[in-house]
C-alpha cells in the first residue's frame, strides 16, 4: 500500500473521523488573537520606567543547603563498635 500516491480508502476513513466542517472550525488564523483579546477586554499591563527589576538568584552561587546536626543516636546503636572484626 502507497501512501505516497495517496489510498482512497484511507482518505475516506480520515475523513469519517476528521469531518471537513470540524477541520475548518479550529483555522487558526494571525487575527484570532488579536480579535479574542479585543472581545474578552485584555489589557497589557504597563511597566513603570524606573520600576525595580525582580530580585535575581543565581542558583550556583547561593549557599548550599546544610541540614541540622541529629545529635540523638537510639539506644544500642553503636554496640556493633564493641564487636572485634573477625577479618574475613
């Protein structure tokens, strides 16, 4: 089976699930937008022009996260230092 020379067949069942009129609903032409921003009231916010920038941070330089010393340790935890190694 070409695809290249185009299956009739397949063109049938494409258009079964993709009707033409569907297809031609969703054209999304360069003034959509502009005509959907004028009908819903959107209005570009204007920056001041000695308006301060975000604060910027560079994740390399920053200090590194460091957490709290556990100082608890439970009960018996330790005890395998008290057993010689046997040297295996």
């Amino acid at each position: 089976m070409k695809l290249a020379a185009g299956n009739p067949n397949l063109k049938k069942a494409a258009m079964r699930v993709n009707p033409k009129n569907s297809l031609e609903a969703f054209k999304n032409t360069l003034g959509d937008k502009e005509r959907v921003k004028y009908r819903t009231g959107f209005v570009p916010s204007v920056k001041a022009i000695d308006a301060v920038p975000p604060p910027q941070m560079n994740l390399w330089e920053r200090d590194q996260y460091v957490p709290p010393k556990n100082e608890y340790v439970r009960p018996g935890a330790n005890d395998f230092l008290n057993v010689k190694s046997r040297g295996f």
